[in-house]
C-alpha cells in the first residue's frame, strides 16, 4: 500500500517536507526549515518522524529556505539519495545552504556561549557547514518538463511553477499493485502578474494533487507590473520626503532583486529623488549574481539586460564594516536588507538605528508569520525588543502587498480548477488554517467534492490508491500545539517584559515601584 506522509507545512506556512511510500522505495517531496516564533523553531530540532537513511531520494520544488533547509539535517541524519531539482534551484543553494549552515553554527556558538557562563552542557548546532557541503555533492540538476527516473520505476518532471527562479510543481508517476498512481505537487506557485518569470503551468489528469494555500483567505488587489511601480514609487516618495531613510526588510532570493529592478526603473525615469540604494545582505548579494546568470531567460525586465542590478545608486553591501557605515547615514537612504521578517540577520541592526526616529519609515513588502518581529511591528505595538534592548516605534510603519511571490485566492482556485478534478483527492498543505478553511470552502462552491478536499495535520498519514479516495491512516499526537504557530509563550514573554517596563516608567515613586515588584516576586514564589 502506497502512503503520503505531511511532515510539516501542515496547517503552517514552513517546514514543507512529504514523505512518499510505494513499493518502489520511500521519498521525499522538499524538506524545509521551520521558521517563525522560537517554538515552531523548536521543531527543527525534535527528530524526523521518519527514518532518514530509509529515503531512497528527494525532489526539490524550489530553494527557499523553508522548502530546502532541512537537508543538510537530513544528510548529517544518514540521508545518501540524491536530491533533484532544477539547474537554477542547484545554483542558488550552492551559496543558501551554506549560508543557512553558517547561522547555524554562529547561533550556536553565541547560545554555548552563554551556557557555558551558566554552567549548562554545550550544545551542537542543527547541521554545520560541512553538512551542506556534503548536501551540496548530492543535488542533480534537470530541466523542466522532462521526464526522469530517480529510481527504476518511479518517474517525475519539473514545470515552471512561477514563484522563484528555478521553482518547480513536481509530476510524479509509479506503479502500485499493477496500477499507475500519478500525482501532481504545488510547490510555491507564483502570482499572474510577476517580474522575470511566466505564469505556473502543469498538465491535467491526475489521483491527487497536493496544492499549497498560502493566500488561500485572501485576493491581493488587482495589479500589474506598471500599477506595482506606481505603488512603490509613492511609498519611496512619502518616506524620502519625512526626511529619514526607508528601511525595506526582504527576503533575500526574489523579492530583493524585484525591488532592485523596480527602483532601477524609477530612477531612470526620475520619478523618484536620487537616493542611495543599499542591498545588505551578502546573501541577497549572491543571489543577484545567480539572476544575472539568468537574465537572458526572464521576463519583464524593462530596464537593459546588461543593466539589470547594475545602477550607479545600488550598493551591494558584504562586509561588516561596510554594513555598520550604513548606521552613520540618517536621511535619503533607501536600505534593502534581510530577514524578511525580521527574525534575524543585518536587518535587525537597521531597524535598532531607525524604528525610533520619527522622520524614518519601515516599509514591509512580504508575508509576516505570526509572532516574528516583523508581524509584531506590523500589528501596531509602540515598542519593541531587539537584541534585548527596547525601542519605541516612531518610525511611519507601512506595507505594500503587490510583491508576495505567492498565488491570491483567486490565483489558487483558477490553478486548481485548471489542473481537473483530482480522483483521490486534493489536499491544501502549506498554509495557516484560517486559509486552507476558506480555500476549501471556495473550491466546494466551485463544484468539487467536499471528501476529496482534505486538511493534513502534522504528520498525518493518507492511504494512495490509484482512481480510489485518499484516506487517513495515521494521525499522530501533534508535535507541536497548533495555538503556539501563531504565539508562543516567547511572544507572551517579551509582551510581559515590555507593559512591565512601561508599568514601572509610569508609576511615581520609588516605593510604590519596589511593591510591585515585590507582588510580583510573591506570585512567582507561590
């Protein structure tokens, strides 16, 4: 009996990993990072719900890190398949996973670092450099809609998916109890109206189909390329003018080299003033360079190919030193910097210099997963903690929606309808509850079966049978509580840190601050 597996992106946007299990061998559709607030990190570090030397093989829809991230894991755990993907996905993970290996091992070192002062045992980082090198040996590159065969018997092809350079829906075909089972998986899949790369494609025809459902609540407003521009050049226009810097937290792979075009194209048209532009991050700095690789194979560039992320006013930052100077620049500035979601990297160190300063703006342009930092500032909070120390946010906080690389509601539901109507099932993985709820509700209007429509849980297990109903076989006890996805007790922790500190600013005098204090001591001794 043939078996899909979720083993993470289950009713969460990160963490994608599908274990597949047919007579031909076991394997693995993604296998990505968690990411988000510290206790969906957390899982990154429990053990795979599966025995990593058992995998024959993996196929990679696309780079980004919580697609890709757990491989070196997976190898360091006893994992020697190969791992296909495309020949763009190959070249970006070239540098991401050693970067991703790089935080590893310095989270590590400064968490032992403080162990050690504490007196607690050391700890080892969740897979070091070394492992994505090895990783790094075991990637196959082959191009779209051609048909290959990891293992005899198991067939599979690639097709332009839309979201990223290289993404990929993956085609998979094999035999089980002398039946073809085909199946049909999403990956990310890109929006219409998107720089560099063409709209998702996929056949028809298939036993199921595993699609995610990111925007699957909500429809971005309707835009194009020209009409994205416009709405970037009046948020450069409102912030420059306040007489700070614009700081844009980024996703490093696509989403900085789409802003970088889009600014190249509005300076030449001097449509906005003649600002400096910093890219800092030496991960997006790399990647750029994977895109001009590229370049000659996009879309939509409309700026001249030899120019594409060349501008006189980009500074493309790599060193440390050259990051701390940006700190000494207070107006005119224009900074592009990772985390997305302002969880960790140069970003953070940008938003300590500018959050406070009522002149600066803080310019969001992507997803903020419940409980980062960047969903915290987004939702309003007057002050923040960052590396420890609070701020208060004076900054002008705003957001600009057009540049998700994800499909819209209405994206999804044409993709899906697009595809037929799966015989044994459609399930909506990588995406948050709320979305996968409503996508279903809107696709059973659309006339298709509401028990073919299914909602995976954490690693729960589905029967595969060729033409016949997916069934659940297996739901084990979540790994994690599906209430601390969206806050955990770490966001509840730095909540209490920062009314308590207000609380005792606010309070008149030095007794009255010491009783509650102490009320507060008596509550934790009981």
């Amino acid at each position: 009996m043939a078996t899909l597996t979720f083993c993470g992106a289950a009713g969460t946007v990160t963490g994608s990993c599908s274990l597949i299990n047919c007579d031909r061998g076991r394997f693995l559709v993604d296998c990505g990072l968690f990411q988000g607030n510290r206790t969906t990190q957390d899982l990154n570090y429990q053990p795979f719900p599966f025995d990593p030397s058992g995998v024959g093989f993996a196929l990679l829809t696309h780079a980004h890190i919580d697609h890709s991230g757990l491989l070196p894991k997976l190898t360091r755990a006893g994992f020697d398949g190969q791992i296909h993907c495309t020949e763009a996905t190959k070249d970006l993970l070239e540098f991401m996973l050693r970067d991703s290996a790089f935080i590893q091992e310095s989270n590590t070192d400064r968490m032992n670092s403080k162990r050690e002062r504490r007196g607690q045992p050391l700890v080892e980082p969740l897979y070091t450099v070394t492992d994505a090198e090895a990783t790094l040996r075991q990637l196959v590159a082959t191009d779209y809609e051609t048909w290959f065969e990891p293992v005899d018997g198991i067939a599979c092809r690639f097709w332009n998916a839309g979201h990223l350079l290289g993404s990929a829906s993956v085609e998979v075909k094999f035999e089980q109890a002398g039946k073809t089972i085909s199946m049909l998986f999403s990956g990310d899949l890109g929006p219409d109206e998107k720089a560099f790369h063409p709209e998702p494609e996929a056949p028809t025809d298939y036993d199921y189909i595993v699609c995610e459902s990111t925007y699957g609540n909500r429809d971005r407003d309707d835009y194009t390329l020209e009409k994205r521009r416009e709405a970037i050049r009046d948020e450069l226009l409102k912030g420059l003018s306040r007489g700070g810097n614009v700081v844009i937290p980024s996703f490093a792979v696509e989403r900085s080299q789409e802003l970088l075009h889009d600014i190249a194209v509005l300076l030449n048209a001097g449509e906005i003033p003649d600002a400096t532009v910093y890219l800092d991050s030496p991960l997006a700095r790399k990647a750029t360079e994977v895109f001009i690789k590229y370049s000659a194979e996009m879309e939509d560039i409309a700026v001249d190919e030899s120019e594409l992320f060349r501008h006189p006013n980009f500074r493309l930052v790599e060193s440390v030193e050259e990051s701390k100077a940006i700190n000494q620049v207070k107006r005119g500035a224009i900074i592009i910097s990772a985390s997305g979601m302002c969880t960790a990297g140069r970003i953070k160190h940008h938003l300590k210099n500018n959050i406070f300063r009522s002149e600066s703006t803080v310019l969001f342009v992507g997803y903020q997963s419940p409980g980062t930092l960047g969903s915290i500032i987004l939702g309003g909070t007057p002050r923040v903690r960052i590396h420890g120390k609070e701020y208060e946010v004076r900054a002008e906080i705003r957001k600009l929606g057009n540049y998700s690389a994800h499909a819209d509601q209405g994206e999804l539901i044409d993709w899906v309808l697009e595809r037929g109507r799966a015989r044994g099932g459609l399930f909506l993985n990588h995406g948050e509850d709320p979305a996968r709820k409503v996508l279903r509700d809107l696709l059973i209007e659309r006339g298709l079966d509401p028990e073919k429509i299914l909602l995976p849980a954490f690693d729960e297990s589905f029967t595969l049978v060729a033409g016949s109903p997916a069934k659940s076989i297996s739901r084990p006890e979540p790994r994690i509580d599906p209430a601390e996805l969206q806050r955990d007790w770490h966001n509840e922790y730095a909540e209490f840190i920062l009314k308590l500190s207000e609380k005792l600013q606010a309070t008149e005098t030095s007794q009255q601050r010491r009783q509650l204090i102490e009320r507060l001591s008596s509550s934790l001794r009981d």
